[in-house]
C-alpha cells in the first residue's frame, strides 16, 4: 500500500499532465472522494496508507478527471448560494456568477407576502430551490425541455424541502403555463452562440448538455422568446431575470425595448461584464 504523500503526488502529477489545472488542489479532492477522509487528515497523516480498493477507486476517478469530465459531475455535488446540489451530466454545472440571478430574486420577492414567479430552464434546480430556500412564504414554477433535468431538480428540491413550494413542468419555454401569471419570471438560458462552442473549456464543451449551453444558433433565441412573451405570464409590474454572455448586452436590452416594459437595467459581474439584466413590466 502506498501513503497519502506518496499518492498524492502520483494523482498530481497524472492530471497535470492531462492539462488539468490546479492539479494538487483536485488529486486532494479526489482523494477525499475515494477515502471518505477530509484533507485536514490527510496534511496531519502524510504517511498514512492508502487501501488497494480506496487506491483503485481513485485511479478511477483520475481516469475520468484526466479525461477532462468535470470534478463537479465526479463528485455528483456542487455548492450554490450556500446550498449543496446534486449535479449529473443531464443539467449545468451551477456557476458563481448565476447567483446574482438568485440575489436579485430575493430582493425582488422582498416586497411579496407570498410571490410566485417561474423558472425558464431550470437545470439543477438551484435558482429556484434557493429563492425558495430564502423567501419561504414564495412558490415557483420550474420548466425545463428535459425531463431528466426535472428529475435532477426535484431530487435536489426534496433534499431541500422546498418540494411542496415548487411545481416542476416538462415544457419548451413558456409552452405549458399558458394562461398562469407570474410576479417574476428568472432564466439562465442557453446563450452561448453556436460558432463558440468549439472553443470552451473540455469541461464544458464534452461534458455539459449542449442543449443548456447554446439555442444551436447565435445564442439569442431564447433571450428573444422571453423578452416577446414574458408580459403575457406577468403580473402588472412583474420582473424578468436573466443572465446574458459576453457581448450580448446590447442586443438584449434592444429586445426589451418594447411599449409594454420599463427601463431595463443592466448588473455586471465580478470581471466588470453585463451578466444579468432587469426588466420590469408597466
């Protein structure tokens, strides 16, 4: 059996190779998953032996890290708002910059007794589930074109009991709510241009539902869908949520630019870039 140190520095040096960065960080990480042991223990007992089966389920977990497969989708978990989610290859990898959707929601639904809005696309359930999560007396509506998506959601929905505020529906946007109102409307749509999609990270590109990345066009279909319709599922000064991509400011704001909405407003992320935009309806 070989020790901790001695392991370690075995996974590192596979994924650095394969090019993953941050290689000590995830063999730690890795390591945590095969052994059930926190990193604490392993910096305290370096010579600790690694067992023949902790050792062969990390080499293949290695196998798939050195593949280039998310280590979120490794693990089946990622933290969110706080909140722990289950993730599979069915649904996004939940990122830090969509928790500004999130924060913005609760905001919003501050003024509601008991708000209801729904999600476009909604994945992991993590928008949703931690708007509800934080405005209790809220209720949502999640929709989403896959059904193995909802499932993910719902499990993730239990697990945060919020299942009995959240209504999960298989429906291409708006489809299946037609004639329901809505205080908010939130969405993180699939926006990234097609022509992009070659050039993301392998994590992204092989491993994450192209369907929730890109509309299979020049990522503004969705956007647009929503900015049309949305005044027909709101209530008289609803809001609409949405994080945009890169570039994409401009032409968004554009297709909000219609009788029936207010002044949109613009929010940008940590790296300065318009990421999410806010526009109420009169």
């Amino acid at each position: 059996m070989t020790s901790i140190a001695e392991t370690l520095a075995k996974a590192e040096s596979i994924l650095s190779a394969s090019g993953v960065t941050e290689s000590r960080r995830e063999a730690i990480s890795l390591l945590t998953l095969a052994t059930k042991k926190d990193r604490t223990f392993f910096y305290a007992h370096p010579d600790h032996p690694v067992t023949s089966d902790e050792g062969a389920l990390l080499d293949s977990f290695l196998q798939r890290r050195a593949s280039r497969e998310p280590l979120q989708y490794i693990a089946g978990l990622q933290e969110f708002f706080g909140l722990e989610f289950e993730v599979t290859p069915d649904v996004l990898i939940p990122r830090p910059e969509t928790e500004m959707v999130v924060e913005h929601a609760i905001e919003i639904l501050r003024t509601e007794d008991h708000g209801r809005f729904c999600e476009v696309g909604v994945g992991s359930g993590c928008i949703a589930i931690s708007v509800l999560h934080h405005r209790p007396n809220s209720s949502a509506v999640g929709l989403d074109v896959s059904g193995a998506a909802l499932e993910v959601a719902r499990r993730n929905a239990e697990k945060h009991n919020v299942m009995d505020k959240l209504d999960l529906i298989e429906s291409d946007v708006f489809g299946a709510v037609a004639g329901e109102r809505f205080d908010m409307i939130v969405s993180n749509p699939p926006y990234v241009p097609v022509r992009d999609i070659d050039g993301l990270q392998a994590e992204v590109r092989d491993f994450e539902p192209r369907s929730a990345l890109t509309d299979g066009s020049n990522g503004l279909s969705i956007i647009r869908t929503i900015a049309a319709e949305a005044p027909k599922f709101l209530l008289p000064g609803g809001a609409v949520l949405m994080e945009i991509g890169f570039n994409q400011a401009d032409e968004v704001v554009k297709m909000f630019e219609l009788p029936s909405w207010q002044k949109t407003e613009l929010f940008p992320d940590l790296q300065g870039i318009p990421r999410l935009v806010h526009a109420r309806l009169k």
